[in-house]
C-alpha cells in the first residue's frame, strides 16, 4: 500500500470517527438534559418540603407554649414565643405570625403568598427565576375551634415556572 492510499484511507475514517462522536454526544444531550429538569424540579419541591418542616414545627412548639398557658381554646390571644410577641388562633399560630416564627418566610424573593381571608387559609408559592411555579405550594390553614392549623403540600407534575416548562417544550 503506497502512501497516498494510507493517507485516503484514514482521511476517511477521521470523517467517520467525526460523525460517530457528533451522534453519540447528541444521545447524551437527549438523555442528560431532562434529567436537569428534573434536577430542578426536585430542588423546588425539597425547598417546599422545608418550608412544610419549618411552619410545622413551629406549630407544634407554639401549641406546646399556649397548651402550657391554657389558652388553646380561645380563638384569639397573644403569647410570647422565643422573645417574640405573635397572634395565636386555639394555640396555634395565626397566618401574619408565621414569618416572624420562620425565618425562611422573611425572604420574600422566593415566596409568593395568596390569601385566602374568607377560608382562613394562605399558599406559600415557590418563585423560580422570579416567576410564580404555581403548580407546587404549600397551604397553611389556620385553626379553628373544629380543627387544628394544618399545612398541606400541593405538588403538580412539575414545579417549574412556566417560563422554564416553555423553554423545555
């Protein structure tokens, strides 16, 4: 074999290793960029899951103060917890006293809150890149003399804003 049929020869199979590399890279970008979606998605959902662990557990310490000051059964009173002054509603706390009690509630770039005054009820948003994930919040109702305060995790399919489950379409 002469020279310049070596030199043909492995001009071309430089073409097909090129070709080769160019379509098994395209796999992986087909394969690895939803999982970054999901990634994302799993991050919104596990920060909602500690905001639920948060409010829950301050719940749970507050009704321990007011049960301790007998004043679980009235729907309004005030009681001191952690230096704090806050509104109780039957021991529990009441909606304007939860971001005084949780201090991932006082960073208002990653919260959008809907009230619900009538129901006695607040959603907790996820904001993402700026933009409402209205598909994952996290209810607060607060109690009544029927019923404890109770927080609620609603999930939808994703936790993605909009913007970001349009760019992904």
């Amino acid at each position: 074999m002469t020279l310049r049929e070596k030199k043909a020869l492995q001009q071309g199979r430089g073409w097909l290793e090129a070709v080769l590399l160019v379509s098994i890279l395209s796999v992986l970008v087909v394969i690895a960029v939803p999982k970054f979606y999901d990634y994302e998605a799993d991050a919104n959902v596990s920060a909602l899951k500690g905001l639920k662990s948060g409010i829950d557990s301050a719940s749970t310490r507050t009704f321990a103060l007011a049960k301790a000051e007998k004043i679980t059964d009235q729907p309004a009173q005030s009681l001191t917890v952690d230096g704090i002054e806050i509104g109780v509603t039957y021991g529990y706390p009441q909606i304007s006293a939860l971001p005084k009690l949780v201090s991932a509630l006082q960073d208002t770039t990653r919260w959008q809150i809907r009230r619900y005054p009538e129901q006695n009820r607040v959603d907790f948003i996820w904001l993402f890149h700026e933009q409402p994930a209205p598909a994952c919040y996290l209810m607060y109702q607060e109690a009544t003399a029927s019923q404890q305060a109770s927080t609620t995790l609603v999930i939808g399919e994703s936790c993605q804003s909009p913007a970001a489950e349009k760019q992904r379409e």
